[in-house]
C-alpha cells in the first residue's frame, strides 16, 4: 500500500470486545500483533473479525505475533491466526492458554512446525532499523500464580524514543515490580486493557506518564469505569496531565 513508503509506526487498537488484540505497523509495511481477542465454541474474533481486518487490501502475513499472556480474552483468536497466516515469530510470556483454546494453539504449532519463544525483562526485540521493542515484565524470577500478573509489559521504542507502552492486563504485583525495577517509564503514549489496581499504586504508575496519552478500554470490570468511576478517572490522569480516552471518548485533558 501507499502508506507503507511512510516513515512512521503506527499502533492499531482493534475492536475486538471484551480481549485486546493490537497491530503494530512499520514503515516497509512490516506487521506485528499483539493478541488476537476473544470467543466462544461458537464464535472466533480471531477468524470472524481479526482476520478479515488484517486482510484488508493485504496477503495473510505477519512479521510477528505477541501474546501478553495466555486468557482466552486475549489469546482465543491466535490459533485460527496462527493457521491460516504467513507468521514469522510467535513470542509469549512462558505460559500457555488452557481448556480448548490451549489444546487448539497446541495443535497448530505442532502441525505448522512453530516453537513459540518466552521472553523476559531486558529482552529486545527488533522491528526494523532504530525500532524495538522492549520487555520490561514479566522480570527474572517474578512468580505469581496468576496470568494477568505475568503480563509482558512491552515498550515500543524508536530512534531511542519510547512511543507506547503495552501493559496486558498486568495488575498489582505486576505494576509494583516493575516499578521496582529502576526503568525509566517516560513515554508519549500507553494503552490500558483492563487495570485491577489500588489507588495509590494507580497514581505511581502515571506518575511517569506526564504528558502523555492514554486509551483506556471501556470494560464494566475496569476501576475506571466502575469501583472510581469516569469522573475520577478524568481527575487522576489530570493530575499527571495525561489525556485519556476511555471507550473512544476524551474523558481527561491536560
């Protein structure tokens, strides 16, 4: 496509529903995804909406598939993507989906030959010249019995300019061990899933997101919209003049 001669990365949020599934472009039309959404026995967002997305006016090719960590509202969808699509790298956070999702992701890789590669805090991968991107969690040795706290937390970053954060659906412990870690946060712009964390640990985590932007997802489930509310979730990224956006609408302004 024409767009593809353009120097300039770009970060697609695809409207899956309830799940995330995220498509990093590069200049070159170069394509990553970050998760491929959710579904049911009788519904499949990877196949149904998905697919047909990334196919737009494009082959079914991808330079690499992401999977931030293994619920199904994240990672339903990759089998269908998995098979049907050219992949070059399918990175994970160590863990694998399980039930039905699991025992198709499973059969896919082994039909397809693929060996998924886990990756860890301080690992970088790269997207092309001066692009990379940086895993900041799940940090060596961290261990909780929970998927969403292994979340891979990436940063994608160019020409040493950190342009977005990816968090999965890390939550507490997540967050406080990568604030723990002594990296440098500071970027233009992050994208939220679904957050299940205390106030306080809710303004640290901003707090080096001064002047950035943000997407929220609008989730009945979320803090945001439910335990503190749209109002008060204008006020606190207003305090570290964030702009956010929370289910398509501008909720906070700095």
């Amino acid at each position: 496509m024409a767009t593809d001669t353009l120097d300039e990365v770009k970060l697609a949020a695809i409207d899956v529903g309830l799940g995330q599934s995220l498509l990093i472009t590069t200049p070159g039309g170069h394509r990553w995804l970050v998760d491929g959404g959710a579904g049911s026995s009788s519904f499949d967002i990877g196949e149904s909406v998905v697919a047909p997305y990334l196919t737009l006016g494009r082959p079914p090719r991808l330079d690499g598939v992401f999977m931030s960590h293994p619920d199904a509202d994240h990672s339903h969808g990759l089998p269908f993507l998995l098979s049907r699509f050219d992949v070059g790298t399918f990175y994970t956070n160590g863990m694998m989906p399980r039930g039905r999702t699991g025992k198709r992701l499973r059969a896919v890789l082994a039909k397809r030959g693929m060996v998924s590669t886990t990756l860890q805090a301080g690992q970088v991968i790269s997207l092309g010249e001066d692009l990379s991107v940086q895993i900041l969690h799940p940090q060596i040795g961290f261990k909780s019995r929970h998927a969403n706290e292994r979340s891979l937390i990436m940063r994608l970053v160019r020409r040493g300019k950190a342009l977005a954060l990816l968090p999965g659906d890390v939550e507490n412990d997540g967050i406080g061990a990568l604030l723990n870690s002594g990296n440098e946060l500071g970027l233009k712009f992050w994208f939220c899933h679904t957050m299940a964390v205390d106030p306080a640990m809710c303004l640290d985590f901003m707090r080096p997101f001064r002047r950035s932007r943000a997407l929220f997802r609008w989730l009945p489930q979320s803090i945001w919209l439910s335990a503190y509310s749209c109002d008060q979730c204008s006020g606190r990224t207003n305090i570290h003049h964030i702009k956010a956006w929370v289910g398509g609408r501008s909720v906070g302004y700095g």
